[in-house]
C-alpha cells in the first residue's frame, strides 16, 4: 500500500483529510517576482504561539488548526478539537505555517469564484437595507 500523505505533523494529517486530501502547495520563495508565492492564506494549517500571560493558569499556549482567515484584529482559527476562535493579534507571538491547502491567491480559481459570489451577495444585501430602510433604491444611480 502507497502513502499518500504529505509530511506533515500528526495532528495536521486528520484536517488535511477533511479537507479531501488536497495536494499541499509549497511556497515559492525564489525566481522572477511574478512567480514567487508566499504568504498566509485561507485554508492554512498553521501552528500558534500565544503569549502566556494572556491566557489563564495551566492553557495550552500553542493553537494549531485551519487558517479560516484573518482580518485587521484578530486571526480566526478552526482548531484541532474543532472550534471556531478568534485570537486577537496582540496576543500572537509567533505563527507557523506549516501546510498550504490552496494554490496562491491569484491561481486559485474556486475562491476567486467564491469571492466574486460573494461580493455579488453583498451588493444584493446592501441594496435590500437600503430599500428597506429608506424605502428608495436609488443609492446606485448616478447625477
């Protein structure tokens, strides 16, 4: 029997399989700019290091899980026993990217797609409050 699976920690193999199993992405640190890929993205497993004193007496001071995503103050986390937390940055001392699931940003097509859904979704919500609140739906015309 083959072993497909990547070199990744023991706690990372059970996400990589729920994730399907994906082929993990490595970063491209050298060569023409354009072809260079790095960074943290959606879909990341990573490893947390959060400052102690922080945290209650006797908590385990490392997070390790998905990346789901990260925003101006907090990084958001789907851990290892399955919650859903948000870890405020100034609580962060170190991230480890141990695995990418995705393909780069500008090569992953499925969350392009996603995303461009997704801003469709939101224009649609936006437009109906507007209608709703003001009983107008004008905001978007021009003059």
């Amino acid at each position: 029997m083959v072993d497909d699976s990547p070199n990744l920690p023991e706690w990372a193999l059970s996400i990589w399989e729920s994730l399907g199993k994906p082929d993990v992405c490595e970063d491209v640190l050298t060569g023409p700019l354009l072809d260079r890929r790095t960074g943290m993205r959606r879909d990341d497993l990573v490893e947390i290091l959060l400052d102690a004193r922080a945290l209650s007496e006797g908590a385990d001071e490392w997070v390790r899980g998905r990346l789901i995503g990260i925003n101006k103050m907090t990084v958001e986390v789907l851990d290892i026993d399955g919650s859903y937390r948000y870890i405020a940055r100034d609580v962060i001392v170190e991230v480890r990217l141990i695995a990418h699931m995705r393909p780069a940003y500008i090569d992953d097509n499925e969350l392009l797609q996603f995303e461009r859904e997704d801003q469709k979704r939101r224009t649609k919500i936006h437009e109906d409050v507007e209608k709703k609140t003001k009983g107008v739906d004008d905001d978007h015309l021009w003059g």
